[in-house]
C-alpha cells in the first residue's frame, strides 16, 4: 500500500505563540517549532499499516525551509521517504490556496491512501482532508479513532461527541486521526540514524505547475486582518454557602450551559 | 565537548519519553515497591535495551556515550527506571556481548537487548562488595555440569517476571574466580525477597542463594578464573553509565528547583529573587555541568578505544557525590514540601545516597584514580 503522511510544523503549543505585527502570519522565531502532535499518530497509523501489509510511506509537508526539522522528525519515526514543497511565494497562504498546493503534489505520488491528523494545534480549523478530498476526488474520512484495511475497502470509526460512527470508503482515499487511534513510537537511535539517509524531495510551485499568484498572500481567499491578545484568565467567581450555595452552583452551571 | 546531532535527537526522543510515560506513574510504582513492567516494555519498543550492541543482536549499533545520554535523561525525572536500564545494560547483557561464545550470544542476547528479558550480574556477597576478590560462592566441576553453592547480595533485575539470568562470579580453584550463566528458574537457585531500600525503590533488588545449583558445563562465560578480570573491566565501563544517571539526578534536581524558585513566593517575592536561593541554584547548575563534562569524556574515550578506567573512576565520584549534593540543596529549596515523598525532589534525595555506593564505592574511585598516579 502506498501511504503519504501530511505533517505540519507548528509552534509548541506548550509555549507561548504569536502573530508577526507586519503581516499576521505565525512568528515562527519567537516559538519552538516542533512536528504537530496529531501528525506524529497519522505517521504511526501509516507505519502500523504498512508493518502489516506492506509498501511505502512518504510523509509530505509544505512548509519554509526549517519544515524539513518537522520532516527529519516524522521520519526518524520510521517512513521511506518525504517531500518538501518550499517556495517563497507560499508564504500567506490560507487553508484553500494551502490545499490546492497538497493536492497538487499528492497527484505526483499517486497514494492509495493518505493519512493526516484531524488538525493542526496552529490553526485548528480541520477542514484540509476535506479540501484535499474535494480537490482529487476521492473520499474523505475524518476524525477516526480506529482504522482497519481490508483489501480495497477502508474502515474508520469515526469518534463523534455521542460515541462513533462507522464509515467505509473504497481507496483512494484520506483519512484524518485522533489521538486515540494508537501510541506513536518515539524514535530509536536506529531510527534516527536512518532518516538521515532517507531521501527528501523538494518541489517547487513550479514542478507543481501552480502559478505564484494562485497561492500566497495573493491567492489566499482569507487574511487575518488584525489579532488581539487573549485577555488575562479572570479570577473564579466563589460560592459563599448561606444556604443558597446549592442553588448559586446550579445557576453558575446553567448560565455556562454545563447542564 | 557537543554531541553529534544524532545524539541530541536521541536525548530528545528519551526526554520526552521520561516526561510523557514515565513522569505521571512513577511515584505510584515508588510509594507501591513495584516494578514498572509497562515503562520497561515501552523502553525496550524504543530500543533502549539494544543501545550500546550491534545489529545483529537486534541493537541500535550505538555506543556508551549513547547509552549514557539516555540514562541522564530517564534520571532527570526517575532513577529506578534509569538503574534497570543501566543495570540490564552494562551488567546483565554486556558480559554476555563481551565474553560469551557465539552460542552463548545467539542464545541469550536477542531476548535482553529488545528489553523482552533481563540479566543479573551476581558478583556481591553477603560478606564482600569492595573486596570482590573475597568471593565465597563456589562452582564444582561434576562431569559436565557446573555445581553451585553460596550466596549474592543487592543483585539488580535478579528476580523480575522477565528475569532470565545471572551471571554469577565464584571461586572455580584456589585463587580461581570464573563467571558461570545460571538461568532463572534453575532448581536449587532461590531468589529472595526484595529488599526494603531507601531509595530506587521502582527497581528489583534481591538477595539470591544457590545451593547445589547445576548449570552445563557450557554456561561458564568467558575463560575459566579470568572471573575477576573480566567483571573489573565491567564494572569499569559501568561507572561512565552510572556517572551518566548520577548527572541525570543532579540535573533533575536543577529543572524541578527551578521551577520551584519561580513560583514559590515569600516575603513578598519568588524565592529565585533572594540570592541565598539562587546562588544555591548556580551552583547546582554549574555540579550538573561538571559532571556532564566528565562523563562524556569518559565515554569518548572508552569509544575512542583509549585509556578509560581511571578518567571513569573520576567521572563516577564526582557525578555521584555532586548528585548527593544537589538532592540535598534542593530539597532545603523546597522546604517542608522537599521531605514529602510525592515531590520528585523526596524521591532525588533518597535514590541520590546509593550512587555513592553501587558499582564502586567512592572509596574505591578513589583508589583507582591514586593508583593511577602510582600512589
């Protein structure tokens, strides 16, 4: 089976981030950047499968040039090969523009299935396997806490609020994951040693056959405008019990819709 | 000295596996004296167990300076953990590596460098540590089998459910100490119970008794009455993984009293704001550093194929007597908090004491560097 793993690098979410002031883009200096956490159980899921039937693993990122930390780590976890889609004038580019590019590169490789997390802890909007999908055509199976392969036949169970439905879908196809879906392995020094021999391919807009102005700040159907800060954490409101603590606790709980 | 990036991303790989596997249980397994078979398992999924052994054994084709990155990172946040590690490593499978045959190493490598199994290394008695020459324990030769008798005391990873060895030193002649495999389970070879230790208290320790204990004549490992030798030489190599966990320790104590100083408020301030607390810190920062050097040039040398054994000594007694130090100062930092077993500074202090002693007292570090200089 040949499998493409889409990986993000993404300011830790553990730190703090930031917007640049000049064009609201993530500042990418003032925050570690490490390999989005959901991406490392899309890499796992891949290699589980390909443990058990074979093929190869590309993992695939778009990203500027230091993306290719995010693409050593992901494949000192074990996949073959990845490829890099740098080129200065992604820079800007939104979730649509950012999947025309992914789909355009994901046709060079031709996958029987592509994997991703369910989202980015940047971005978070999720909506990228669905883009993807949309664009090649094939099926989009999303937020799935179990994979199973069957021959041709995809099976997801898809982790909802309420509990999980079940979806299948012939491949080609993509499937995004939750972290429930498996451990990933952390890397061993064997596995670490290899990435530094496994090939990476870098692809320009231009192998891609995609104009600079369809993507980018140029191309890109939103733009963040301004941002504020995330105001200060208020201090907790406390119950004091004359009695009506019970009743205070209920109404604090309907006014925040917990019940 | 830097480490290759290689290295690093080791470090960085077994940092956040100390953080996210074995940080949130480990006070649990500590408190409950148990052994955490499921952070063992994981490690050995990593590879961990395989680090220092080639490839053909199923290893990581790494070497000392990676096994000791690994132990420093796992004894930043626990060193029971790191102790098994080092302990299966070093003294339960390296022997095996070093002086077994080629039957000997297909047969019980594979299982102890995957983390599946574990070895002993039976060398202490009730009677005799430092003066590991006074071994009491004796091995017949009957025909073609090996007959055992004596005790070992303090044998680490000696009675776990996935133990499936210990290489036993005993006298084989006059003056003739060898090295004999006795597999777990052997009739006549009792594992006692685990002891009530001060510290390390998530790692498997016990008192072991051999009474009539047959083995094949084909278990001695290594050549016969070159025991002493061959288990000096381990034990030298030991001493730079352990100078690797005694600098995790010291480090620990770092990170946590750090943090701690930052938050902790009194009069008015962080405690990090009064100089008594932080020149203490510089300090402890400035032990683990020292220490760190000492031990990865140990390391260097020792995989540079050069004189180790006394650059090791040096490495071992500083790492294990600042790490004493550090546990000791940030514990006071923490206060009255820094004496309850749920901080992990508590738990640093008590496992601190017995890197002083285990693999070579400080006694004994201390007269192999002055022999060094033909003292």
């Amino acid at each position: 089976m040949n499998i493409v793993v889409l990986v993000k690098q993404v300011p830790d979410s553990g730190a703090e981030r930031e917007l640049r002031s000049d064009d609201q883009t993530i500042d990418r200096s003032s925050a570690n950047n490490v390999l989005n956490e959901m991406d490392e159980y899309a890499v796992e899921e891949a290699l589980k499968l390909q443990e058990a039937l074979g093929g190869e693993v590309t993992v695939l990122t778009m990203g500027p040039e230091q993306a290719g930390e995010a693409i050593r780590k992901a494949l000192q976890m074990g996949p073959d090969k990845a490829v890099h889609v740098l080129d200065g004038a992604l820079h800007g580019s939104c979730a649509v523009a950012t999947s025309k590019v992914l789909a355009a590169a994901l046709r060079t490789l031709n996958p029987d299935l592509v994997l991703a997390g369910a989202e980015s802890t940047d971005g978070r909007v999720q909506v990228m396997p669905h883009m993807i999908a949309e664009r090649l055509g094939i099926a989009a199976l999303t937020g799935a806490r179990k994979l199973t392969v069957d021959g041709g036949t995809l099976t997801v169970e898809r982790q909802t609020e309420e509990g999980y439905e079940v979806v299948t879908a012939a491949t080609p196809a993509i499937v995004s994951v939750w972290d429930t879906i498996n451990e990933p392995r952390y890397p061993s020094l064997k596995g670490i040693m290899a990435a530094k021999k496994k090939p990476v391919q870098t692809l320009s807009l231009a192998d891609l056959g995609i104009s600079p102005d369809e993507v980018g700040f140029a191309g890109s159907t939103s733009t963040v405008v301004e941002s504020t800060k995330r105001p200060p954490r208020q201090a907790g409101t406390k119950v004091t019990d004359s009695g009506d603590g019970g009743v205070q606790l209920v109404e604090f709980l309907a006014t925040e819709r917990f019940v | 000295m830097q480490l290759t990036e290689e290295l690093e991303a080791l470090r960085a790989s077994v940092r956040d596996f100390a953080r996210e596997v074995v940080a949130p249980v480990i006070a649990g397994h500590y408190e409950q004296h148990t052994f955490p078979y499921e952070i063992v398992r994981q490690m050995g999924k990593m590879g961990l167990f395989g680090l220092p052994f080639p490839e053909e054994y199923g290893g990581m084709g790494g070497d000392y300076l990676a096994l000791g990155v690994a132990l420093e990172e796992l004894a930043r946040v626990d060193s029971s953990v790191a102790i098994t590690l080092e302990a299966a490593v070093s003294l339960g499978a390296m022997p095996i590596y070093r002086y077994g045959t080629a039957e000997q190493k297909q047969r019980w490598l594979p299982a102890l460098v995957s983390g599946e199994a574990l070895a002993g290394f039976g060398l202490t008695e009730p009677g005799f540590g430092s003066d590991a020459g006074g071994t009491q324990t004796r091995a017949v030769l009957d025909g073609d089998e090996w007959v055992i008798n004596g005790s070992k005391a303090f044998i680490t990873n000696s009675g776990t459910d996935i133990t499936s060895l210990v290489t036993v030193t005993a006298l084989t002649g006059p003056d003739e100490i060898s090295a004999i495999v006795v597999p777990s389970g052997t009739p006549g070879f009792e594992v006692g119970p685990g002891y009530s230790k001060v510290g390390w208290c998530a790692s498997d320790t016990h008192p072991l008794h051999l009474d009539d204990v047959r083995v094949p004549a084909a278990n001695l490992l290594g050549q016969r009455g070159r025991g002493f030798a061959q288990f000096l030489h381990t034990l030298d190599e030991g001493r730079i993984a352990i100078a690797a966990l005694a600098t995790g320790l010291a480090q620990g104590c770092v990170d946590e009293s750090v943090a701690y100083a930052k938050e902790r408020r009194a009069f008015g301030r962080a405690i990090g704001d009064f100089q008594a607390i932080s020149f203490k810190l510089a300090d402890m920062r400035t032990r683990a550093h020292t220490a760190r050097l000492a031990w990865h040039d140990a390391a260097a040398r020792l995989v540079a194929g050069q004189d180790f054994k006394q650059y090791a000594a040096m490495a071992k007694l500083h790492a294990s007597e600042i790490a004493v130090t550090n546990a000791r100062e940030a514990t006071q930092i923490h206060g009255g908090y820094g004496f309850m077993n749920e901080y992990p500074v508590a738990r640093f202090w008590r496992d601190a004491k017995v890197l002083e002693i285990g693999e070579g007292t400080s006694e004994i570090q201390r007269m192999v560097i002055a022999r060094d200089m033909g003292l």
